[in-house]
C-alpha cells in the first residue's frame, strides 16, 4: 500500500537504548492524542448531534458490543474469505498469465492488447454489469475482486520476468540447464520481488473496493454491509468501529503478511534489502 | 502463421494484438447473438456503440462524463493543494513528520469507500461526498510522493548549493523542488489512479442525477446492459487519456527534459 516509500532508504540516527524508547513511543502517540482529544471536544461541545458525531467511548463501547456479541469476528472472517477467495483467484490468473507474457514473444503480443484495455478501467465500475450477469452474491464479489486485483500481478509479474538479467539465463543455459530448471532456479527468483509487489498492489487493490462490492452485492455478512447497513438506522457509532477495524485490517495484512512472507523469500535469497 | 510471414518484428506484434482482440469481440458477438442468454442482458455490440453514438450526440454522456469530471478534479486539486505541501515539510521539518506520519500510517489503510456511508450520513448526499471521497483516496499518495521525494534529494546536491551559497528560497525552488519531482509526478500519477476509482465509486453510491458511476449502478436497474458497457467504454477512454497524455506530457515538459529521468525505449 506504500511502496512508493518503503523504497526510500534514508539513514536515521540510531536510537540510544532506554529512555529514547520511552520517548519514541510517546511521539508515536502524541498526535493521536491530539486528534482524540479534538474530536472528543467536538463531540461533546454538542456542535453536531451526538446521533451522527459520537464520542470515542461510544464507539469503543459498540466495538465492545459488536465483538462480545460475536457479530463483529463474524463480519471479519466473512470479509477476509471473500478477500482471500478473489486475492487467490487474481494471484493464480495474475502470475500465470505475466509469466507467459514474460517468456514468449507471441503470448505478450496476443495478450498485452487485451490487458491495457481492461487495465484503465476501475474495478468498481465493473461491479453492476458483472452482478447484472453472475447475480448478487459471494460468486459475484469474489470475481470482481478477483478481476480487479489480477491487472497490477500481471503487469508487474511480466515486468519482473523480463528483467530478469540475460546473463543469469545465459549462464544457466551453459551449465546445462533445462527449461524446467531455468525457470525454477533462475527466472522465478528473480522475477519474485516483482511478483511480489505486484501481489502487494493487487491486495491493495482488492481490500480498497471489496467494502462497496459488498454493499452492492448484497451479501448477508461482511464489513461493508456492516457500516452500510448501520446508516440505515444511524449508528454512526458502529459505522465508525467497522471503519476503524477496516482499517486495522489493513495494516495487519501489509506488516503480517508481505512483510513477512518478503522476509522469508527474497530478502533471504539476497533479491532484496530488508 | 503470423511468425513466419516476413514482416518486421513491430509489424508482427501489431498483427497478433489486433487478432486477439478482434477475436474476442468475435466471441462476444457470437455469444450476444446465439440467443443463449437474454438480449437485455448482453447486448450486441452493434447495440452498444448505437447507445453510446446517441448518448454523446443528445449530450447526456458529455453531461455524466463532465459532472464526474468535475467531482474528481476538484477533489484532486484539493488533495494536491493539501497533500504536496504538507509532504515537502514533512521531509523538510522533522516535528512535522512526527505529528503527521502516524496519523497518515493509521488511516491510509482504510480504503476511502469506506468513509462513504459515514460522509453521507454527515454531510447529506450530493457532491460534497463524492468531492472529499475523491479527496481522501488521493491525498495520501500525493503526501507520501512528496515526502519521500524530498527526503531522497541527493545530500550533495545540497550541499554543494549551501557551499555556493543558495538561500533557503533558492535551495527549496532550485534544488529540492527539482529533486522531489519524479516522486511528485510519480504521487500525482498515483493519487489520479486511485481518485478515478474513487469518483466512480462514490457516485455509484452517494450522487442521484449525473455522473458515469451513478449511470453505470442506474443502469442495473433497469436492466440497460448497453448503457453500462458504453459508460465503461467512456470511462476506460478518459483514464486513459488521462494517464498518457496528460501525465505524459507533463512528465516529458519537466522531469525527463530536466534530465531527472529517462524515458522508457520506445
């Protein structure tokens, strides 16, 4: 979701142990803190009904509510299975077809005409026409986040393949290696923090519409009929509370999954710097 | 049977992509016109280029095409005129960075459809809502570019202009505002990529008259499958444009000519 940054390596002055750890953390959330306390004025001051602006108790408190109650992990889980189903789909699709677009000539120009004009197109915009055609329903979300989140794995894996250096390949070949081998010891890895940040973008991607495919696919559970289905009856307070877990959500998937998942492999190969 | 033609490389790539997409309107013709499934539902494409011929010529398409334009625009302009100078002193000043970084990493990862039904239920339905969902989805990009930007111009350049004796106002324009711009044409790239998805999603849900998403999700009612794919026809051809020719050009007038990078081989 950042990649733009994560690329930046700037040196920082190492931290001295202790204190300085105690004073990080501090900084850390000191402007939450800020903004807590603003919202919580505003919220108080009674600027705005407290029915549309709640306190942050409220929301805790229907955060609280909502997960004892197990309504809360059950919206989760249904988002995250919905999310995985079209991630796994776009993943299969997405690095199947940037690999052969990568290695053969004849699959890239049949292919690349085909992916650019699907490619400007937003995802969401698709929504209805494909629910007009697959009906409302799990089968319909999964193909839309399936499909929006295949187009930035296949430009990016077939990127990754094609950069893969000619002289490994060559040497490769000289030390007699076969096509298989070629391609799982040499252009895979190397391809791989290609298809990795093409994964990253296209889980980005996903997670970014997967709220409002749910609402217009109307699915019985999910994160996105949670807050929608709160407008309903003005629970800002709940709204807020799905909203902020949508956002734990996301963080987690970005420091827990591909940070990790990119430790294990490419930084460990040496592809990448940690 | 192409590849042994005795034509030039290009020629050949052209030849194979007009084939495959030539070929996969073939099947969806064929498919619209087998009667297999129901006319409404997938219309033949003649169909479909009628609809969009009349829609652009009694002027509903412009009119759908300009108020989505209009939403998107002035939520970008909003994002750039909030998003870049709060990037460049982020990368400039470090209390900046400290107070508004975390702030950033916790809401970045909510995707701005989400804030829909709650700006709906604050600020009621129309274009204010769609104008600051645009503006929340393209902000961060355009932040985090600039910061970065700033953050990555070379120390030496820096240096080198201090030691010839650049002010601070000459520093900023003549050195780290070059220096930060192919991550802030990479940002606003980014923030227009992400403010196109969040306009057409936002109308779909927030607007109710004008608008490409609001036609797409109206048009599903109604069954019109037509007026859906020759919206996503006009949808498709603006991103595009967008992405090309506008960002294009601007990246060859300032980065490329500035020598910052290089263009791609053709």
């Amino acid at each position: 979701m950042t990649d733009a940054v994560s690329t930046v390596d700037v040196p920082r002055a190492a931290p001295v142990r202790g204190e300085s750890r105690l004073r990080a953390a501090a900084h850390l959330a000191f402007p939450f803190l800020v903004v807590g306390a603003m919202w919580e004025i505003t919220a108080h001051a009674g600027v705005f009904p407290a029915r549309l602006f709640p306190p942050l108790e409220d929301i805790a408190a229907a955060f609280w509510r909502l997960t004892v109650a197990g309504i809360l992990p059950r919206h989760v889980a249904e988002t995250l299975l919905r999310l995985f189903a079209g991630f796994v789909l776009a993943g299969v699709i997405g690095v199947t077809v940037g690999i052969a677009m990568g290695r053969s000539k004849r699959a890239e120009d049949y292919l690349l005409p085909l992916v650019s004009i699907g490619a400007p197109i937003p995802g969401i915009a698709y929504a209805p026409l494909i629910m007009l055609w697959f009906g409302l329903g799990n089968f319909s979300a999964i193909l839309i986040v399936g499909f929006v989140s295949a187009f930035p794995v296949i430009f990016n894996t077939w990127t990754g393949v094609k950069a893969v250096k000619e002289i490994w390949v060559r040497s490769a070949l000289v030390m007699g290696a076969d096509q298989h081998r070629l391609f799982r010891h040499v252009i895979l890895p190397g391809a791989l923090p290609y298809i990795f940040t093409g994964l990253r973008l296209g889980l980005a991607q996903a997670w970014r519409i997967l709220v409002v495919v749910e609402l217009l696919a109307a699915v019985p559970w999910g994160l996105g009929w949670l807050i929608f289905g709160a407008r309903e009856f003005l629970n800002t307070d709940v709204m807020l509370a799905g909203v902020a877990v949508i956002g734990m959500i996301g963080l987690a998937l970005e420091k827990l999954v591909f940070e990790r998942l990119e430790h294990y492999t490419v930084v460990r190969w040496g592809m990448m710097q940690s | 049977m192409i590849g042994s033609l005795p034509v030039s490389d290009r020629t050949r790539s052209i030849l194979r992509g007009s084939i495959a997409v030539l070929a996969v309107a073939a099947c969806y013709e064929a498919t619209a016109r087998s009667g297999w499934f129901a006319p409404a539902l997938l219309p033949t494409l003649q169909k479909v280029t009628a609809t969009l011929w009349v829609m652009i010529l009694d002027g509903t398409m412009l009119h759908h095409a300009a108020m989505t334009l209009y939403r998107m625009l002035c939520g970008f302009a909003l994002a750039i005129v909030v998003g870049l100078p709060l990037g460049i002193m982020m990368g400039r000043f470090r209390p900046i960075e400290r107070f508004f970084m975390p702030l950033a990493s916790a809401l970045m990862p909510i995707p701005s459809l989400a804030w829909v039904p709650v700006f709906i239920l604050w600020f009621g339905l129309g274009n204010t809502v769609s104008i600051l969902i645009v503006f929340y989805a393209a902000l961060f990009p355009m932040m985090l570019n600039a910061w970065s930007g700033v953050r990555s111009v070379n120390q030496l350049w820096l240096r080198a202009a201090g030691a010839m004796g650049a002010n601070e106002n000459a520093m900023f324009w003549k050195v780290i505002l070059p220096g930060a711009s192919p991550f802030i044409i990479t940002g606003l790239r980014q923030a227009f990529l992400r403010a196109w998805i969040a306009v057409v999603g936002a109308e779909m849900l927030a607007s109710s008259d004008w608008g490409l998403g609001w036609v797409i999700y109206d048009a599903k009612e109604f069954l019109n499958a037509d007026v859906m794919i020759a919206s996503l026809v006009v949808i498709g051809a603006i991103g595009f444009t967008f992405e090309r020719l506008v960002f294009g050009s601007i990246e060859r007038a300032t980065v490329q000519r500035w020598g910052m990078v290089r263009a791609a081989k053709a």
